[in-house]
C-alpha cells in the first residue's frame, strides 16, 4: 500500500520552463525524460537555473493527455526549441505526498480528492505533480516520492 500524506498551501504563482505535448498515457515516461532533458539544456544555455524538482502538469482529454513538463524557474525564458515559458497558478493547493511506484498513483489522486471534497472544496483547474525522487539515482520504486498538487476552492 502507498504512504500518503495530504496538506493544505498557499503557492504563489510561479514561473515555469516547459515542454508541451499530447501523449497517450504508455507515452508519458518517454516524453518527460526527453522534456526533462530538453528544458534543462535551454535553461543552460540561458543561464537559468531551475528553482525547484521537475514537474508534468497533466491535462486529460478524451484517451490522451495535454502534458506540460518541466521545471520552475525564477523568470520567464526565452522560447528555444520545443521548450517554452508557462506558468503553475497560485492560490489554495491540496497536497498529497506520495510515497511509490508511479504505477499506484491513481489511489492518491483518489484520496486527494476525498480530502478536497470533506472540507467543503471543489477542484479549480488541472493538477500537477512534483517529482521529488529520481529513478535514475534511486531505482527501488517503493522509495519514489512525488507530490500531487490540486488547485482547489471553498464553497460556491
């Protein structure tokens, strides 16, 4: 069974450097290693340097998913070859860490949303994750720690 815990933050919009792409899910793992690669390069050559653990936002569509995945960054970047400035929306956040393969993240979306939904809240907008473990540096998957980020909203 995977370990969650779930918090409630105030973000602050933040800055991002990303990649875009419409995957079906088998796809996504190659994608964020090549997006990973790719922002990291242009942020070098921009001197940029990332602010924080790389990211995929995920927006689901019938059968695929919109995926932005990269990195915060302290300001916008210059756009350079598939890599481009976005942002992560401030404002109320549930949090879920999760420790796991990612194969069982599914049940703490789950649980991220019952959390949401007992305080009286609705989601607003899309989630994201933040991938806090490398798998190359740190292979056994039940190690593997990612928090899901949900945007949500009290009342009406």
């Amino acid at each position: 069974m995977p370990t969650i815990d779930i918090a409630l933050r105030v973000l602050e919009p933040t800055a991002t450097a990303v990649v875009r792409a419409s995957v079906y899910p088998s796809e996504i793992s190659d994608l964020l290693g090549r997006a990973y690669h790719s922002v990291e390069e242009a942020l070098s050559h921009q001197g940029v340097l990332p602010t924080g653990p790389p990211f995929a936002r995920y927006h689901h569509r019938e059968g695929d998913f919109e995926v932005e995945a990269g990195f915060p960054v302290g300001r916008d970047v210059a756009p350079s070859g598939d890599v481009v400035a976005s942002s992560l929306p401030g404002g109320t956040v549930a949090v879920a860490t999760f420790v796991g393969s990612y194969d069982r993240v599914g049940a703490a979306y789950r649980e991220l949303r019952e959390w949401v939904d007992a305080r009286g809240g609705r989601p607003q907008g899309e989630p994201w994750e933040v991938y806090l473990t490398d798998p190359s540096a740190s292979p056994d998957p039940s190690q593997w720690r990612t928090e899901i980020v949900l945007p949500f909203v009290v009342g009406a």
